[in-house]
C-alpha cells in the first residue's frame, strides 16, 4: 500500500508541465512589477502634492506683492510733487508780502514791482529746479513739434517761417515739450509784377 502512495506522489510530480512553473513564475514576476509602478505613482503623486502646494504659496506672493506695488505707485503719484509744493509755498509767501506792502499806505510803484520782479525769478528758479525751464523760440526756425503759429507777421527782413513774435513762452520739462510756445511767424511780402511794357513812355 506505501509503494502505491509513493507511485502516486511520483505520478503527481511529474505532471506539472515546465510551462506551469513558468506562468507561475510570471505571475510572481507581474506582481512584483505591480507593486514597484504602485509605488513610483505614490511617489509622484506626493511630488505633484508638493509642486502644487509651492505654485500655490507663490502666486499667493506674487498677487499680494503686485497688491502692495500699486498701493505703493498709488502713493507715490499722490505725493510725488510734495517737494515742488513745499518750495512753491515760499514763493507764495513773498507774493503775499509783495501784495501786502503794495496796500500799505505810502508804498512806492518801484517798491512794488521790484518785488514782484522778485518773486517772479523765484518762482522760475524753483521750476527749473525741477526740470521745468523756457526755450528759445524768437529768431528760430519754426518747429511745429516746438512751436504753435498764432498769427503770420508779412516781413523781409528774416527768412520765411521764422519766429519772429513769441506772445507766450514755451517750457520744456526736461527733454520733453511741456508746452508750446505761441509765436507769430513771418511770412515774405507779396512782389507786384509790372508789365514792362506798360512802364515805358509811348512815343509819338
């Protein structure tokens, strides 16, 4: 009876084929790689986790950054002539004292305009402190990017479209045409045409 046990144990060994153990082994393979890609995808996943937390943290810092820069420009704009105001406010002061002196009982013309002329030059000084200064316009070549004709002036004494008249002085803030300076622009007379023939005598 033992040796029929062990024929049939031989037997039973024998019938497993070799493509058997393959796909056996195969499976065990395929589960191993299962497990490795499981765990690569569990990893990027936590990676993009991380990337997505970052972008978030710095567009929330890129977007209160911007917030704070127009904030910042906001009061920059409010308050970038404060200087300017400041020393306009002296000029103002010795206007008043001008105008203040002029009341009084007594003041003389020349007082008066010597302090106006006073106050005048001032108030240049304090502009072109700031970039603010008049250009030359009489004499010039009119310039249209410079220039603004308000009237033709008929002369031959300069070349046509020359300022020959400037009624309002123009001002350059730095190297840019804060405004136009009105001017009058002359223009060549008109020459009469004479018939030759009609000057001369008619014999007779």
């Amino acid at each position: 009876m033992s040796g029929e046990l062990d024929d049939v144990r031989e037997e039973g060994l024998e019938g497993v084929s070799p493509e058997t153990e393959q796909e056996n082994a195969a499976r065990a393979g395929s589960s191993d790689e299962v497990r490795r890609l499981t765990q690569e995808l569990e990893q990027k996943t936590r990676e993009a986790a991380e990337a997505n937390e970052k972008y978030l943290r710095a567009a929330a810092d890129f977007d209160n950054f911007r917030k704070r820069m127009q904030r910042d420009l906001v009061e920059f704009r409010r308050y970038a002539n404060e200087q300017l105001v400041l020393d306009l406010l002296s000029v103002v002061d010795h206007l008043g004292f001008a105008i203040q002196h002029a009341g009084e009982k007594g003041q003389a013309v020349q007082g008066m305009q010597q302090g106006v002329e006073l106050v005048y030059k001032q108030f240049r000084d304090v502009l072109e402190k700031f970039g603010v200064k008049p250009f030359a316009a009489e004499g010039e070549p009119f310039d249209p990017a410079k220039h603004e004709a308000m009237m033709q002036v008929v002369t031959g004494d300069v070349p046509e479209n020359t300022v020959v008249q400037v009624m309002q002085e123009g001002y350059l803030y730095h190297e840019k045409v804060l405004r136009h300076a009105k001017v009058g622009v002359s223009k060549k007379p008109a020459i009469e045409t004479h018939n030759k023939k009609n000057d001369e005598p008619v014999n007779g």
